[in-house]
C-alpha cells in the first residue's frame, strides 16, 4: 500500500512538473541540451577555455623558456631568449615526449605543451575580437539598410558587394608586407590582423539582418512603433535587433569557427601571428620542415587537432542554437 502511494505521489510530481509553463528563453536552454553534439561541442569549448586561460597559470615552463644542452656536460638546461648567445650552449634541442615535457620540445627548444596553451589563447582571443567588430559594424549597417531601405539600402548593399569581391589572402598579404616594411612589432600585429580581419569578414553579417529586418519592419508591432513617434534608432536597437538576435547568436558561433581557422590559415602562411608569440596556426607551420613532419608527430600534430576539435566544436554549437531557435521544433 505504502509502495503504491509513493508511485503515485511520484507520478503526480512529474504530471505537475509536465505542466510548468515554461518561458521562450528556458525553451530554447532545453533544446538546446536537448542535442548531444551541442553539449559535447559546449564541453569541448569549455575545455578549451580552461586549457588556454588557466592552463599556463600551472605550467612549470614559461612561453618564451628556451631548453639547450651543456657542450661540457651534456645536462639539459634551460634559459630566457635574451640569454641564448651565452658561451657553452650548443644548438636547441627537440626532446622526445618525456615526464618533464609530456609534449616534447619544439624546432626552437620550448616546452609544446606551453606553447599550445598561450596559442590557443591567441587564437581563442583573435576569434571573440574579430566576431565582436564583425557583428557592430554588420548589425549596424544591416539595421540602417533594412530599416530605411531606397537609396540607403542601395549605398550599403553595393558597399556588401565591394566587400565580397575583395580577394581576401592578397589583401593580407599586402598588409602583412605593409606592417613588416614599417616595422610593427608582433605584439601591435596581432591587433592589425584582428582589426582587418573584422572589417573585411562584416559584410555577410550585414545581408543577413538586413533581409531579416526588412521582412520585421512591415510587421503590426514596428507600425505602431512608428505611430508612437520614437526615435528611428530606438526602432532599429530596441525593437528590429532584439527580433534578429537568434540569427545574430547562430551567425557569431558558426563565425568563430570559421575565424579561428583562417587565423590558423594565415599564421601557416606566415602572414598571420608571427614570432615569438605562438598560435595554433604558427605551430602547424613547423610541417614545412619535412624532418619535423616525419620524426617530429609531438610538435605539429597537438595544434592541429586542436583546431580539429575547437572548430567542430563551435559548429556543433551553431547547429543547436539554429534548432533550438527554431519555434518549429517540438516543447
């Protein structure tokens, strides 16, 4: 008697739990999780982000840390680049994977695993930046284009072509020719390339929440908002954007993907992030030395399948956010 009433107190439970009203937002957080490879992709970037941003805080190797041996004693040693002309050190070592370097060493004698984790921040870094520019400038003009439309939308759709049409790895090669004849550092690079990757990579932002955005406007809520009299931008932020954030959400995912990879990309090409600072892209690129591509897996095949598996992730990401957005899918 006692096992039948708890059953049916249980039952009970779950019929009231079924029917809690649930808000869009909660909605979308449920199919979301809903998809396994959404989860797995969210649990791939959350690794990622541990790995990279808190990783180096307990590497017992610096990023920079250069290993050599001893010509007298033939003892691994260690030092900083500032000090590598110093008299008894031979040539850099690559070390095997051993206890004290569970990666190896690179072509320049530093730790694999240190670097993988200051270049995967570097490349997790130029991806968020490079979405943030993309999506203030695209959602911007966008906005401004579907909302008046005429000659506005004219100008700036033009303006989307001439963007489309530029060939994107010469325009990058000019710049990284321009910076090295001026002779910007690394360091001030890094923003470079962000900063024009960004400006270049806005245009298919700005078509989407355009063709979004004019298809909102002719819609009951935006004519009354009209009819109050408010501000033309308060019509675009306040009420045309909040309506296309779903696109705009899916659109950066699958963005930082995409941006992650071209970084890696350019850094192969050496066009990219360049020396000392290491990126996931700079690291592939020790291919080019066949003798590391043949003897040396530990050095460029870590980065690669770390872009493998942040792009697939963020992909995977993308694809649930668009079923979890879409009010078509079943509560």
């Amino acid at each position: 008697m006692d096992e039948l009433q708890l059953r049916n107190e249980q039952e009970q439970d779950e019929f009231e739990q079924s029917q809690v009203i649930m808000t869009p937002g909660q909605l979308v957080v449920k199919r979301f999780f809903r998809n396994k490879l959404a989860g797995f992709g969210m649990g791939i970037i959350i690794l990622m982000i541990l790995f990279c941003f808190i990783g180096p805080f307990f590497s017992p190797y610096g990023e920079y840390e250069i290993f050599y041996i001893n010509k007298s004693t033939g003892e691994e040693i260690n030092m900083k680049d500032e000090r590598i002309s110093q008299k008894g050190v031979t040539i850099n070592i690559k070390a095997p994977i051993s206890k004290s370097h569970w990666l190896g060493t690179d072509g320049d004698g530093r730790d694999v695993l240190t670097r993988l984790m200051y270049g995967g921040r570097i490349s997790l870094t130029v991806g968020i930046c490079v979405v943030i520019v993309e999506l203030i400038i695209g959602v911007t003009l966008g906005g401004i284009a579907g909302h008046y439309g005429g000659k506005v939308d004219m100008i700036i759709m033009r303006l989307v072509e001439i963007f489309y049409c530029i060939p994107f790895i010469p325009l990058m090669l000019i710049i990284s020719a321009i910076m090295v004849g001026y002779g910007i550092s690394p360091r001030h690079k890094i923003y470079f390339i962000m900063l024009v990757l960004g400006v270049i990579s806005w245009a298919g932002v700005a078509r989407m929440v355009r063709g979004q955005i004019l298809s909102l406007r002719e819609m009951e809520f935006m004519q009354a908002a009209e009819a109050t009299g408010i501000r033309v931008s308060k019509q675009i932020f306040k009420h045309l954007v909040p309506n296309v954030m779903p696109i705009i959400i899916i659109l950066a995912t699958m963005d930082l993907g995409g941006i992650i990879l071209t970084e890696s990309v350019l850094s192969y090409l050496g066009v990219g992030i360049s020396f000392p600072y290491a990126s996931w892209g700079n690291m592939v690129n020790a291919v080019t030395n066949s003798i590391i591509l043949k003897n040396y897996f530990n050095i460029w095949m870590p980065p690669g399948i770390c872009i493998l598996l942040t792009v697939l992730a963020f992909n995977f990401i993308g694809d649930g956010l668009r079923d979890a957005f879409d009010p078509k899918m079943k509560r």
